[in-house]
C-alpha cells in the first residue's frame, strides 16, 4: 500500500483517539491492518527494495504518492491545524514503511535483530496485487481509504 493511503487513515484514527501517544500507536496498527486488503506496491512490480531507485515506473508512482501526501496533510492542517495526535497518528501510519521499506536502509535492518522479525511480520499482512488485470483493485482500494478518511475528518 502506498504511503498516502497509511498517512490518511493514520491521521484518521490519530484524531480519533484524541490522545498523541494512543495516535501513534493506533496509526502504527492501522498500518498492518490495511495492509491485510488488497492493493498495489511496489511489489506489484516485481521490484525489490534493494532495486527500488533503479526503476523508473516506482519514481514515478513515489513522486505520484509524495504529491498526493503533500495535498493530503494540507488538507488536514486546513482542516484542524496541527492536531497532535493527528499528526502522530500520520507518522505512525506511515512508520512500518520507513523503516522495513526505505531503499536506503532497510535492506541492512532487515538483517539485524529485532528488524529482521519486524519485516517478517510486517510481511506477513499484505495482500499485494501482482496480478496486472487486478491492479485497478488495489489502486482503487487506496483511493476509497483516502476518501473514508477524508469524509471521517470533514
């Protein structure tokens, strides 16, 4: 699933618990249970995290996914200003991905321990559409996650 998806519902539940620490945390849990729905990643492009930078079709939906985050938390800040469990809930939705997921340095975590468990479990959840006829599911599955956060803030 790609970042926007976690950043939106993340903040979602964030807000809802009212709480910064209980943001995070509930963020940080979100993030694996939306894993668990169909989508589309990188994965869905065969690509490796090692390989991530070297393909041009993964920039492309990355600089897709960072604009798409930039509208989304400004959206959000219009909204309700800097909500700071909110904005933990953000970070803690996204948080699974920066650290088992980042082309920078996850492929040494994921040799150490506790990484080395953490990207099994965290890989454990996903249901990624690799299926090219079903990748409009996954997209689409993202798209509605987004939209639910979004009339769940509004």
């Amino acid at each position: 699933m790609n970042l926007s998806a976690h950043v939106a519902v993340g903040a979602t539940v964030g807000y809802f618990t009212g709480n910064p620490a209980l943001g995070f945390v509930a963020g940080f849990l979100s993030h694996h249970v939306i894993d668990a729905l169909p989508h589309t990643d990188g994965g869905s492009f065969k690509v490796n995290v090692k390989d991530f930078a070297k393909d041009i079709r993964i920039i492309k939906i990355v600089a897709i996914d960072l604009v798409l985050m930039t509208v989304i938390g400004l959206f959000l800040y219009t909204l309700h200003g800097f909500y700071l469990p909110m904005v933990l809930g953000a970070i803690g939705g996204a948080m699974p991905d920066i650290i088992d997921n980042m082309p920078f340095w996850s492929p040494r975590l994921r040799k150490i321990f506790p990484f080395n468990y953490y990207h099994r479990f965290h890989e454990y959840f996903h249901f990624t559409i690799e299926n090219e006829k079903w990748l409009w599911t996954g997209i689409a599955t993202q798209i509605i996650l987004i939209l639910i956060s979004f009339g769940l803030l509004v």
